[in-house]
C-alpha cells in the first residue's frame, strides 16, 4: 500500500496477494484498485522481501516502473502470529 501511494487507504488489503510457488521467492498480484493504481502509476513490477522470527515478522517492497526506477518503497515490521509473516 505504501509503494502504491495510498497507505491503508484507497486500496483494500484483498486487492494485493503474496504468492509462493514452492522452491520461488514470494510475488506480489496485484488486483482491482491496487491494479489499477499500480498501472497508472507505470509500475511493472513490485519485489517484496520476507522474513519472520518467533515473535516478529517485516516484509520489504520495491515498486519498479517502467522506466526502470523505484516508484515506492516500503519496509512494514510487525509482530508474527505462529511464526507467519505480516506485510504491508
């Protein structure tokens, strides 16, 4: 959300999925209005980075356009449940 420019507002939590195939780092899919931000914004990629420890979790994002620079970074820390990661 910070990368797209709207914070946890404008774009709902469901519109951005982390996906892992096994043996692959993680991806972000983007869908509805996280999409449709992400497309006008020229943003063709976004990198996220996870890591988790028993009590804390942080997950680091790198929005890239077109162009090939950064459009928005985003580093979100906060506490883990059972070990899982949270991003933001």
């Amino acid at each position: 959300m910070k990368a797209l420019g709207t914070g946890v507002r404008g774009v709902s939590w469901r519109d951005i999925e982390v996906q892992r195939r096994r043996g692959q780092a993680p991806e972000i899919v983007l869908h509805g209005r996280a999409k449709a931000r992400a497309e006008k914004m020229g943003i063709v990629r976004v990198a996220i980075s996870l890591s988790h420890s028993r009590d804390f979790a942080i997950a680091s994002v790198v929005a890239e356009t077109t162009s090939g620079g950064a459009a928005g970074i985003a580093k979100t820390s906060a506490p883990g449940i059972d070990g899982k990661a949270i991003t933001e």
